[in-house]
C-alpha cells in the first residue's frame, strides 16, 4: 500500500486548506522536443523528466501528486490494455517515489471515458481503478468530466474494494457554466454529491480562474469541501503551440477570492499552470487564511424572467392540432420563391414553416438567418432545424442567442446527414455532438442565459427496421429536454404501427410527417435512395403509369387519407414540400 503519514480527511475536518499540484500535460509539453511526445508515454521514455515535474510541484508546495496517467481513459475504453496499462503503472510508481520524501499523497488520475468506446464509462473508470489500487494507490481524481455518465457505479465499486478509499470528482464548465456536454455545472454537483461513496465533488479546466471564480458565486452548495482547480487564465495559439500566459501573481489574487467561498477547501491548478503558480497560491493562503462565507449569505434573488410568447407550442400546449409544412431553404441567395412559397402556406393554414439546415449535407441558405427573415417579414412562425455536423458548441451558442433575440423559439435538433463522400477530403464534417448531448445543451441554454426558452424538437424514424432502438433513443432526448418529435414520413402500415407504439411509450407531442409522393419515379428513389423513407409496395404500384396531373390528385388523395389515419396518434402534422411543388401543398391543405 501507499505509504503516507498525512489523512486528508482529518485535515478537512480540522478547517484546513489541501494544495494539489498543477499541470503535469501542459508543463511537459513546454520542454524541449517534448510538445509532440505524448505525455503519458514519458512514464517509460522521459521517466526522469516526470519525476522531476512531480519533484518541482512538491518543491512549490503540493500536499499531493497526480499520476501522469489523465489520458488513458482512452486506451482503456478502446481495449489498449497492454500500452495502457504499462503507462498507467508506470506512472504510479514515479508518483510515489516522488512523494515518499514529502508526506504527500498520491492520487490516481482518471481522465473522462471517450464516447464510442468498445467499454461504457464506469467499465472504463473501474479498469483503471483495479489497477491503481493493485498498485497500492487508495486516493482517486476522476478530473474534467462533462457528464457523471459511470461515476456512481465507478464510486461504488471502488468503495466495496477499498472501503478506505478517498474520491474525487472533478468536472469542466466553460465560461456560461454548461459543459462541452451540454450540461449544467450546477447538476452534476447536485448529482455528484448525492452520491455516498464520492467524498468530494468540484470543478477544474474549462475555465481561467476568474470565470471560474464567477461561475463558483453563483453555485448552490452546502458548503461541504470542494476542489478548484482553474486554468492559468485563457490560452492562445502560437506557432500552433497552445500557449497560456495566465502569471502565477494573478492566478493567486483569483484564487484567493475562491478560498473565501464556502467549501473551497481543496485547491491546484489545471492547464497553464505550473509550481510557481502553486508555490504562489501556498504562501498567500498560507500568509491570509481565508475568511469563508456563509452559504446562507449568499443567497441571491433569482432575476425576473419576461418570456415571449410562443404561438406554435402554445397552440400544441392547449391540445390544439397543428400543421407545419417544410420548405427547403435556396441554393443560392435568389430568395423571392422561398419568401413567395412561405406566404401561401402561410395562407392556407400552415402554423409553422420547417426550414432544412445544409439537407444531405449540400450548402444551401442558412435556415437560422431564413427563420429570422420570415417572422420579421411575414409574421410567420418558423421551426429550423439545427444540425450538430457543422458547428462546434461555441457556433451553436451564439446562433440560438441570435434566434432568441429575433423571437424564433422553437428548434429542431437533428445529428444531420454527413458531408458526401467526394467531398470529404475538401469540407469536413465537425460533429462536436449529437442531437441528444445538443438538446441537453440548449436545456441547460434555457436555464442559463434566456428569459424565453426553446421549445426543442426531434426527429423520429417511423420507418426503422429495429423501432424500439429508436424509441430507446427519443427517450433519451425527452430527458436531455425534447418536447416534441417530427416523424419521418408515413408511407406504409408498417409506420402506422410504430407511430402507435411511439404514442403509448413517448410523453411528447407528435407530429406525423407526410410527403406527397407525385410520380411513380418518385416513389422508387425514395424507397432506394433516401434513408429513413419506405414506401409501401401498394402505393408504390398506384402511382405506376399516371402522368403528373393525375399523379399529383393521387398525392392530394393520399396524403389527406394518411392524415386522416395517422389522426389519433398524432398532435399534428409535418408535411414536407417536393419538389417546391408550393401549389401542391396548398392543395393539399385545403383539402384537409
């Protein structure tokens, strides 16, 4: 076991303050030739080099170490055990040895588990563990988390196999609070101190000190002991090298205002952050120990939110139907069709207009900036979709604070069809997250920064061949904060069934989509073309043969019957514009 004199515990239950150490990443890829050397590699090829960061932070004033192991989750979550596993005990045998001098603690680092990984999170996080603990390390730092996906059961299995254990966990906001996830800072310290086995729950990365600082104010706590551990400040890029320039002089004035809040008993620092910073933060606090505030006088009102109004949700909240109709947005910027074609389904009784984002992943219009344009101009209620393939989470932000602002409050949130193939090596897809981790951020969006939230919308495949994966997952976006669904087109019985089904497990509204399908042309491309269409073998066949006015009166018919049966389980309808056939539609909806 790990030989140590000092008891964490005892010192937080005396009012101490606990110093970790800093950045172990950012300073070794700062030596010489070591920027492209992955860090924990050096375990085995530059082991007197990490034993010599480990030595300087203790040197500054670090009650504990880190081990050089935050990126393995990786390797454990992708089945590289061996090169993982050699790394990671590598990595606790330099930490010990570094700290049996010092009396200081040695804590096993755990980076966050990697999405698409052959292991889930917890399996990821225990794999590690069983190691640590093999290696004679009882002390966790699970550090910059954006979900607690794992985290309980990780907890849990740690304390049934070292009931002495201690357990940290850390997760990263970003300057509004929220995740890269999408998720509120403010939650995962809700959820993580719930968790019996977890002893202390805090933030670290994400953020310089200050937004940190200004984030902490604003957290509910109880005031039980908390870890922060900011950045040096904000990074820049030079020479493409990340580079932050955060000084140890500001990083302490920071820091200190963030012991004086309550909990904040567990300090280090993370990017940027080097033993000078932490030797600076020792000796401040050391010189004025900080005087903490109580948590209930930090009570603070929460503001007077003034939302807009909402006709589309509002008319589906009063069980209401409703009919929203898709026009796809121009391919270049000639807009007179798209505006002249909103106005007639305005007219014929459309609630709504869905607008495609870049649909089968081809440039058009900007569907956030045509929304704004038509409910400015035409007073007509816009619903874009919102692809998570081109936009990073920052790109994101900033777009849906620009539709809130022009009072379009309704989203629909799709992953979105990737970049076609021939040109992938010219335009790459982004795909930061996918539409459950967007509905979670635009949730916590509503939470955060917007007196009038989104109403959110999703996709839902009807024509699926496995449709319980897919209720599966439109459960799942209900809780990230889904509202309503818009199918894909019903075109056989099979969709009809799954559309039932959708309506006895599914708690939002729903909206049955419905194409008009105008030759028989037509209806083979979509059954072999389009992802997520059938046509059933029967429509197929009483379109064979018809010229296009006779096609287009079998689409009327059709559609108004599909309606018609689809009626019971729907809360409206999604119709979607072939072809700009407007007229089409505007018949369509008159025969309704």
């Amino acid at each position: 076991m790990n030989e140590k004199k000092m008891d964490i515990r005892a010192l937080l239950q005396e009012g101490g303050t606990f110093f970790f150490d800093g950045a172990m990443g950012t300073y070794y890829a700062d030596l010489p030739e070591r920027e492209q050397v992955r860090c924990e590699e050096a375990n085995l090829l530059h082991a007197a080099e990490i034993m010599g960061i480990h030595r300087a932070y203790l040197e500054a004033g670090a009650m504990a170490l880190k081990t050089n192991t935050y990126g393995l989750s990786e390797d454990f979550a992708f089945s590289h055990t061996v090169a993982g596993e050699t790394m990671l005990r590598a990595g606790c045998r330099l930490a010990k040895n570094a700290a049996a001098d010092y009396d200081a603690l040695v804590f096993g680092d755990i980076g966050p588990a990697p999405d698409g990984g052959a292991f889930s999170p917890a399996e990821c996080y225990i794999r590690q563990a069983e190691l640590f603990l093999d290696e004679g390390i009882t002390h966790f730092l699970v550090e910059t988390l954006s979900t607690d996906d794992g985290i309980a059961d990780f907890a849990r299995h740690v304390r049934r196999r070292c009931p002495e254990a201690f357990i940290i966990i850390s997760y990263a906001v970003g300057y509004d609070g929220v995740t890269r996830d999408g998720i509120l800072g403010q939650a995962l310290y809700d959820r993580t101190r719930a968790i019996p086995e977890v002893d202390v729950t805090g933030f670290n990365c994400g953020s310089g000190p200050h937004h940190l600082l200004k984030f902490l104010r604003t957290l509910k706590t109880d005031g039980a002991p908390m870890i922060v551990m900011p950045n040096a400040g904000n990074p820049t890029v030079i020479c493409r090298k990340t580079v932050y320039h955060g000084t140890p002089e500001y990083f302490t004035e920071k820091m200190l205002q963030i012991a004086a809040l309550p909990g904040a008993v567990i300090l280090g620092g993370c990017c940027g952050t080097t033993p000078e910073h932490i030797s600076a933060l020792r000796r401040a606090v050391e010189a004025q120990p900080p005087v903490r505030v109580r948590v209930a006088e930090r009570a603070a009102e929460e503001p007077v939110r003034r939302a807009d109004p909402n006709p589309f949700w509002e008319k589906l909240e009063t069980g209401k139907r409703v009919i929203a109709v898709e026009l796809d947005p121009p391919v270049d910027d000639e807009i007179d069709f798209f505006v002249d074609g909103v106005r007639v389904l305005r007219d014929a009784g459309a609630d709504a207009v869905t607008i495609a984002d870049c649909p089968i992943g081809r440039p058009r219009a900007d569907s956030s900036i045509l929304a704004a344009k038509i409910r400015r101009e035409l007073g007509v209620e816009p619903l874009p979709h919102m692809t998570c393939r081109d936009r990073n989470l920052n790109a994101t932000k900033a777009l849906l604070l620009g539709l809130s602002i022009e009072g379009v409050h309704n989203v629909l949130l799709v992953t979105g069809d990737p970049i076609p193939s021939e040109n992938r090596d010219e335009v790459k897809s982004v795909f930061n997250f996918n539409s459950r981790k967007l509905a979670r951020f635009v949730t916590s969006l509503n939470e955060t920064a917007l007196r009038t939230p989104f109403r959110v919308f999703a996709a839902l495949n009807v024509n699926a061949p496995n449709f319980r994966i897919q209720l599966e997952m439109a459960q799942e976006k209900e809780a990230a904060g889904v509202a309503g669904f818009l199918t894909q087109p019903v075109l056989s019985p099979e969709a009809v069934e799954n559309l039932q089904l959708a309506r006895q497990t599914l708690s939002g509204k729903l909206l049955g989509g419905i194409f008009p399908v105008v030759s028989h042309r037509n209806a083979l491309f979509l059954n072999n073309e389009i992802a997520g269409i059938r046509v059933s073998d029967d429509i197929i066949a009483r379109y064979e043969g018809k010229d296009r006015a006779e096609a287009e009166a079998l689409a009327v018919e059709l559609s108004a019957q599909m309606a018609q049966t689809i009626a019971p389980y729907t809360d409206g309808l999604y119709f979607m514009t072939p072809f700009k056939r407007v007229a089409l539609m505007e018949r369509i909806l008159k025969a309704l």
